[in-house]
C-alpha cells in the first residue's frame, strides 16, 4: 500500500477495523541486513445523531397513528452505509414491544407521553441517539368544550379568511351533522366577498376535525356561500334539528337582505345534513330548501333558529325571522313557524305559506328579534 514511512489512508482502500502492519528494513553496505515489524487496526468513527420528528404534532387518541420520521440523515466520516434502531416509551418506561418507526393509533391513549429514541448504527459502532415526544389528547368534539372560559382560554379558536369578513358575527352549534356521535360547529362571516360584494358565507366545522388549537375558515369542513351581491348570507346561524327525521342534524342560514323576494325582502336556507357530499364549498342556491320573505325590507332570516318538534312528529321543525315586516304595523316585526313535515317537493317556499306567523304588536317591535325552541 506504501513504501515511505507515511502512509495517507484516504488514497487506500483501507476500512475500520482493518489490519496495517508496517515492515521497516535496514540493510548496511556490506550486505547485512535486519527489520522490524509493527502492527495497527483502523479505528471506527461512530456516525453522527440524526434529526428526527414525531406527527401528527397534536396526536388523538384512537385515530392517529405516531410516525417517528428522519428528517436529516446521521453522517458516517468513514463512509458506512447507516440504518437505524427505534425505541419506545410511554411516560418515561421503555416499551420494547414497538420497535419500528409506526405505534398504531389503537395503542395510543389520552394522557400519554410518548417518546421515540432513534438510534443510527453503521455496523461497527452506534452513534448518538435523537428523541422526539408527543402528548396523546383526546378527541375533544364540540359538546365537551367547557361551559365558561376567558376567549383567551378557548380550546380552539377559528379565524377568518379576509379583512372584513366579521367570522364569527353569528356562531351556533351545528348539532351532529355527520351522525359520528361529536358536536359540530356553524359559524357566520356575513361580509364575506367570495361570491359577491358582501354575498357572505357560513362555514361548518366537524367535531371530528378539530386538530390544530387556532384553526383558518378557510380549512373549515364546509363553507355555504351567498348567491349573490348584499344577501349577507350568514348573518344568522343555527343547527336546524332533524327536519327530515333521517337520523342526522339539519343546518339553517340566513340572508336578510337577499332580494328574491323583493328589495330586502330576506331569504332563509335549509340544508339537510345527508345532502353534504365531497364538495366543500356549496352555493346556497343548491340548498336542499329555501324561505323567501313576503315583501320588501322585511329582512327576512335576520334571525333562524330550531324550533325543537312542535306538533310531535319526530321531525324538527324551523323558527324565521322577519323583524322588519310592517304587517302588525311599521317594523313591528313578524316569525314564522315551519314544520318539517310540511316540507314538499317544492325546494323555494314563500314565508306567506308558513304553518304559522306570529306578528308584532306595535310599531318598531322587532318582533322575532329573538328565536327559540320552547321545548
């Protein structure tokens, strides 16, 4: 491999753990002669640490499984090839039943700390290890968040899309639209600009989606959008019940000042939880039925609201308000009750053709400024 007294490892073959023996002969001018021999193996240099990650970030009990992932790969100076042996444990013991890079999300429960230890070998010599940790949360779905919290507090919190949108002007629960056992989320941004100048939109959040703490609208599960310029779709929300009577909640959304039936006549939406597909986004004028207000600026769906099951049918039935209709006098302000039941073929209902109304007394009531089940 040489023939000096030096000898440059890097232009041999010469690996770790390899044998060198260096021979050093003398001969002098008279023909006598004599050597030494010395021997040495090549040391090992261990590879080094790994970067190494845990996801999800915000695991859920049951429904996720943990992946302890490479992010950069450990580096060997002495050009080994690097695998790597992963280790488990669960508040702080060592669980040797895992010992690949997947736990199955079955394995995992609330409250639990796990931590993955990736240790890189190159065959000759382990390197030092990389540790990642999580800790397992609960599926937490709407109806478990706490009765009274500072904002500050807030499990989640959903921000707007746009400058202007006023999200949340109008929040309700949704009740389970989905039919998996989780409250879901309705909340309002009646200034939104997506389908028009102030046409607003409503987005739905599932219970079984929540992750991240602060989550953007514009990844909610489902977003209903205005028809057209000034309905302010979503100035009122609310969970509607079952009104088909097939198991899963209905959502109601209204549009006070929708001009279909006339100049801010007002206009109200039912969409029936069955009707919600793999399209995210829905224009309202597919809504499985809508309520459209008697006359001019009567602001028709200022207000909508469950009114539970009146007539005891076994379908929920559905509260719309008209604050600004004049028929008990200027503004003295109008409700209508629909019962599901009575629900056609017909997908566009005038309000003159409601079970029943319930008119203000006097000028500037507002009557149905306020809507709600009576149980």
């Amino acid at each position: 491999m040489g023939s000096t007294d030096t000898l440059d490892l890097t232009t041999t073959s010469a690996m770790p753990e390899d044998s060198l023996v260096c021979t050093a002969s003398a001969e002098d001018s008279d023909g006598g002669s004599a050597s030494e021999t010395a021997g040495i193996s090549i040391a090992n240099r261990a590879p080094s640490a790994p970067s190494i990650s845990l996801s999800p970030a915000v695991p859920i009990a049951g429904e996720d499984d943990l992946l302890c992932s490479v992010d950069a790969d450990s580096t060997d100076a002495d050009g080994n090839s690097v695998t790597y042996d992963y280790a488990w444990s669960v508040n702080g013991v060592v669980n040797s039943s895992y010992s690949t890079d997947t736990v199955s999300a079955s394995d995992i429960t609330a409250e639990e700390v796990w931590v993955c230890t990736v240790t890189p070998t190159d065959g000759i010599d382990t390197g030092s290890s990389a540790s990642a940790s999580v800790t397992i949360q609960s599926p937490i779905g709407i109806t478990s968040c706490p009765s009274s919290l500072l904002a500050s507090e807030a499990q989640y919190t959903f921000v707007g899309e746009n400058a202007g949108d006023y999200a949340g002007y109008s929040v309700s629960s949704a009740g389970d639209v989905d039919g998996d056992g989780l409250g879901d989320l309705i909340v309002g941004a009646y200034l939104n600009d997506d389908a028009g100048s102030y046409a607003g939109k409503a987005y739905l959040i599932l219970g079984a989606s929540l992750r991240h703490k602060s989550i953007n609208l514009s990844q909610a599960d489902y977003s209903f959008v205005g028809e057209g310029d000034g309905d302010r779709a979503g100035y009122s929300v609310s969970s509607a019940g079952d009104v088909d009577g097939d198991g899963l909640d209905d959502l109601i959304i209204g549009a006070h000042q929708n001009a279909d039936g006339g100049s801010d006549a007002g206009k109200a939406y039912l969409v029936f939880g069955s009707s919600l597909g793999s399209d995210s986004t829905i224009d309202l004028s597919g809504a499985d039925y809508s309520f459209v207000g008697e006359n001019d600026g009567d602001y028709a769906g200022v207000v909508v609201s469950a009114a539970g099951d009146v007539d005891g049918d076994d379908k929920a039935d559905l509260l719309i308000a008209a604050t600004h209709n004049d028929d008990g006098g200027t503004r003295a302000g109008k409700a209508y009750l629909v019962l599901g039941a009575s629900l056609g073929t017909s997908a566009t209902i005038d309000l003159s053709g409601a079970d029943y109304s319930f008119l203000g007394e006097n000028d500037n009531d507002n009557a149905g400024t306020s809507l709600s089940s009576a149980g």
